[in-house]
C-alpha cells in the first residue's frame, strides 16, 4: 500500500507539470504559430519530468500487482 502512495505522490505532480508545461508549449504554438525557439521547452520537460513519471508509474504498477496478489 505504501508502494502505491509514495508512486502516487511521485507520479501525480511529476505528470502534471510536464504536461502543463509541454501543453502549453503546444496551444501557444498552434494559437500563435510560435516559432521553434518557443516551442523547445517540450524535450526539455520530457527530459526532466519523464524519469519521475517512469519512476512514479513504476512504483505504482507494482503497489497494484502486489495487492492484487494477496
């Protein structure tokens, strides 16, 4: 159960900045037609935001497939 939190917290804010980061990156450049330079945060959240989200989902699918084992 505490696998499944700790992946939760992990998980949850990690996802959510990287994707608001990244999807606000996207709107502002399909609203504004932004040029490249703005729209070069999107690797960067992937890179900085993706381990935590791995990391969060992975603790996550573990904390369910062991309670689903008991």
């Amino acid at each position: 159960m505490a696998l499944l939190v700790i992946g939760l917290l992990f998980l949850v804010p990690s996802g959510l900045c990287t994707g608001i980061i990244g999807g606000g990156a996207l709107l502002d450049w399909y609203l504004r037609s932004a040029t490249r330079e703005e729209i070069s945060i999107i690797p960067t959240a992937i890179v900085v935001g993706g381990p935590f989200i791995a990391a969060g989902f992975a603790m996550v699918w573990i904390g369910v497939k062991r309670l689903r084992g008991r």
